[in-house]
C-alpha cells in the first residue's frame, strides 16, 4: 500500500464509518422483517415524519396571539388595517380567537418594495430546555413558518391572494395537528 491510500485511509474514517451506518440502515429499512418479525417503521419513525405536528400542538388552540407588522407606505396604499382585517377574518373563519397579548404567536408581514412583494407568515411558540447546570432556559422560537415573493403587477389583490394563501396553510397544519392533539 503506498502513502497516499494510507493517508486517505486514515483521513476518511468518519467518512467510512458514516457509509457503513447508511447501508445497515438501507438493509434494515429495505428488509421483508421475516428474519426478526415485521417492523411497524411508522411508528419507528414518528418523530421525524410528523414534527410538525409535535411543534404545532399548543394548550388553548383556538386563542390566538396576532401580531400584524406594520406595512410602510407604499404605491399600492396597501395598510396595516388592511392585512389585519384580512388576517382576523381568516382566523375567525377557521374558529380561531385573535387576540392581542403575548404566548403562542401568529407573526404576518407584507412588505412592498417597488414591483416587489414578500409576505411572511411564523407561529411562534414558548421552548424550555434544561441546561446541564440544573437551570430551565425558556425562550419564544419559530417553529412553522412560510413566505411569498414576487411582482405584484400593481394588484393589491393579488398580494392579498398570496396571503389568503398563506393563512389558508398555516390554519390547515395548525388545526390538525390540535385536532390530534386532543383526541378528536
């Protein structure tokens, strides 16, 4: 063996070792379970298949804290009034509560810049995580979020359909995955 398959044999361990953890896996997931009974790998894998469900389950679903950016002034005239009343109306539609306040959070922007167009939508939701100290951290993250951009063709409808959009997205995760977490 000369120096340069030892180097490469010493510097790609992690790599091999990683390769050998993918074919095990691929050999086990592509098995017909004969040889140790069948494996239900749904069940196995239900963190991964279903997160979003995990994150998007909260106590009090239908309380809703609704946070509306404010919208800067722009050539269309679209308002802050405006995304708002669309934002509420959307909710209560889906029998969401909209609420000021603060705890679990639906965040929307609408941005306009020229031809342009962003519209963000997050739910955010309280964390704790236990520090090795002993101490609890706790802090608000994001854990769904999606967005639009585009022209806007000088339609405020147009943007306002990119929103409906959005909500419409939102609302369907958000309402199953509580829907399953109560039993329902």
């Amino acid at each position: 063996m000369n120096e340069v398959a030892v180097v490469w044999a010493l510097e790609n361990t992690e790599m091999k070792r990683g390769l050998i953890a993918a074919v095990v896996t691929i050999l086990v997931c592509f098995s017909d379970g004969r040889a140790q009974g069948k494996t239900d790998w749904a069940a196995v894998f239900k963190d991964i298949l279903e997160p979003e469900a995990k994150q998007l389950a909260v106590d009090n679903a239908k309380n809703l804290c609704l946070v509306v950016a404010e919208v800067t002034k722009n050539d269309l005239g679209l308002q802050t009034g405006r995304v708002q009343t669309r934002t509420e109306l959307k909710l209560r539609s889906a029998g969401m509560i909209p609420k000021d306040g603060f705890g679990q959070c639906l965040f929307v922007k609408v941005e306009i810049v020229g031809a342009a167009f962003k519209a963000d939508i997050e739910f955010h939701r309280s964390a704790k995580w236990d520090l090795p100290d002993g101490t609890v951290w706790q802090q608000f993250v994001t854990v769904w979020s999606d967005r639009n951009f585009g022209t806007h063709g000088r339609d405020v409808n147009f943007i306002l359909g990119i929103l409906d959009t959005l909500l419409e997205e939102f609302l369907n995760s958000y309402l199953k995955a509580n829907l399953v977490s109560a039993g329902r």
